[in-house]
C-alpha cells in the first residue's frame, strides 16, 4: 500500500500547467520582439547556433524534476507491517450529488464546495468508523468502497467534480440503492448521508430509502441550497465563470432546494434530514445522531508502519536538475551538420 504522508502539498502540482502557459507566452514575445528588429529568416543566419528545440527540452527536463521534488516533499510511504486491528464504530456511506445545480451559488462559495468541505470535517471527526463515498448525478458511481483509509477518502473527495459524471441528473434512488449494495453483511451500525439539493429528482428514492431502513441502514439527507434558489453558472475549461444556463426560450433557469423530497427520503429511511445554508452544513446534528449509534468492534487489516519513499523522487528531481545545467541553449556542431528540411542546389 502507498500513501502520502503530507498529501496536500500535491496540490503543488497545479503549477505545471502555470509554468507552461507562461514558459509559451515567453516564447511569443520572444518571436514579436525579434519581428520588430527584422526579418526571422536574417536573424536566424546571425544567430545560428541558438536552438528552440533545447530551449524547450529543457524547460521539459525542469518541469519533470519539478513532479519529482513535489512527490518527494509529500513524502510517499510503503506499508511494511500489516496487523489485524479492532477498532470500534459503524459503516458509513456519504452520497454526494455532484450534478452541475450544485454549482449554484446561493450557499457560498457553492453548493458542491460547501458539501465537499463538510465532508473533509467528517472524516476527521470518524474515529474506527468505515467510510466509502458514492457519487451521483444521472447516474451513480462508487467512487472509494467502504474503507478505514481516512487519507484516501480526503483524497477522493478533494478531486470530486461535476464532468466526473457527464449525463445530468439527480438520480437519488439509483444513489441509495448502490450505497446499500456497498455494505457487507455483517451486524455493524450502518447509516447512508445523501448530500444534495434534490433538483431534478428522479426516481424511486423514497422506495429505496424505505428498502434501506427494512435492512437496518439508516438514511439521512442533508439539503445543499437555499427555497429561493439561484442560477446555474457556466464554468469553462479555465475555471471562469462564463454565464448562467438557460432553458430552450432563453431564460435563466433557477435551481431550488426540494426539501419536502428530501424530508421525505429521510423520513423513509428513519433518519433525519438538515437544511445547509451560508453559515453551517449541517453536519453537527448528523453526525450527534450518526454517533449515537451502536458502535460494534470492527475488525480491519491495517499497515502500523510505513517506509519512507521521498529520498528517492527528490535524488531524480535533483539529478535532473543537475543534468539541465549541462543542457546549453546554443546548438551542438553534429546538430549543426544535420539539415533535414534543407534543399540542396544541384548544378
């Protein structure tokens, strides 16, 4: 097993695409700036040792032993003991609504962000608990099986986002069912968090809840949004925020919270149901109830030693490092000889 010991320095990572978006737009000026002071094809004869090509292979080499010291400062680890542990608590399914009404922005900074921070504070409040995470929207997806891996479920959920399920959709039912399906037999405590605004809704969550309480899981809903709703924004590639969606005569469609669904799933599947706004998600009153649940002892294999892995991504990054200082920009003379694209004059 491989973990990270301090994960969230990967978010370092997000620089690769910065650094090449600038590194390109350096590339650019380069080219308007010697446009000014002549013709390319002349400055290229007075300067023809000068090479694009390593100018590029080596920002390619820095950009890798960058990913390498990064990796080595999360610190990578190897399990090298593995134990048989009990541990006392429940099994815990949370079903995150990820459809793109949960970009809707009347619980700020949104829905999806707000669900995805009480999450965060959920896992680390569990203690010997078992937790997997299910993910819907016109469809439903196990996104991690049950686990006691805490760092892992912050992992996951941390990477959560709308395109991870492009067909839209608020299939609840079909997201209860699978949580269900994800427990085992055993006689632990069993309980299924839904997270979501309800919009949309599609089919049989009130069965499935009912289905769910018959087999000793409790179901607990809480509602992301606000009764007056908001629009929908439109997010583009880069992030930005493009506008809002409109429905087929132009208008902006507004998303609202449907709390009598979700009073009504909960209701089904004797749990109880919380209404999240701008100052709290209502985690604390799930997780009081959720907690006062049976605990049962829990037996799980778990690593109660790691090795450390980071010497050796941070050794290549240096390495790297080390051989780009020998890379020189200017073109080598066997590079000098070679003219594949050049026309030889026959007399």
């Amino acid at each position: 097993m491989i973990r990270f010991e301090h994960i969230e320095y990967l978010y370092l990572l997000l620089g690769i695409p910065v650094f090449t978006i600038l590194f390109t737009f350096g590339l650019y000026m380069r080219n308007v700036l010697l446009k000014r002071l002549g013709d390319l094809s002349i400055l290229n004869r007075l300067i023809p040792d000068a090479s694009k090509e390593k100018v590029i292979l080596k920002f390619i080499i820095l950009n890798i032993a960058y990913i390498f010291l990064v990796i080595g400062i999360a610190n990578p680890q190897t399990g090298s003991k593995l134990e048989k542990i009990q541990r006392k608590g429940i099994d815990l399914v949370v079903a995150l609504d990820i459809s793109n009404s949960m970009l809707a922005q009347d619980i700020k900074p949104d829905r999806l962000t707000r669900a995805k921070q009480a999450l965060f504070k959920l896992i680390d409040r569990l203690q010997g608990d078992r937790v997997g995470i299910v993910i819907f929207a016109g469809k439903a997806y196990t996104q991690l099986p049950i686990t006691t891996d805490y760092a892992a479920a912050k992992m996951f959920v941390s990477t959560i986002s709308p395109k991870d399920i492009p067909s839209q959709g608020t299939a609840i039912g079909e997201a209860i069912i699978l949580s269900t399906s994800s427990f085992d037999e055993s006689n632990h405590s069993k309980a299924i968090i839904i997270i979501t605004d309800g919009e949309n809704h599609e089919g049989n969550a009130i069965e499935a809840a009912t289905a769910a309480s018959e087999l000793g899981i409790r179901v607990y809903t809480i509602g992301m949004g606000l009764p007056d709703g908001n629009p929908i924004p439109i997010i583009n590639s880069y992030g930005q925020q493009i506008g809002f969606k409109k429905d087929r005569e132009g208008n902006i469609i507004i998303t609202k919270l449907n709390e009598v669904m979700l009073q009504q799933i909960a209701a089904a599947g004797n749990g109880d149901y919380v209404r999240a706004n701008n100052t709290q998600a209502g985690l604390n009153k799930i997780f009081k109830k959720i907690n006062a649940l049976e605990k049962s002892e829990i037996e799980t294999r778990m690593f109660t030693d790691y090795n450390d892995q980071f010497q050796y991504f941070i050794g290549f990054g240096l390495l790297l490092i080390f051989l780009e200082f020998f890379i020189f920009d200017r073109k080598t003379k066997w590079a000098t000889r070679i003219r594949l694209f050049e026309k030889t004059n026959k007399a």
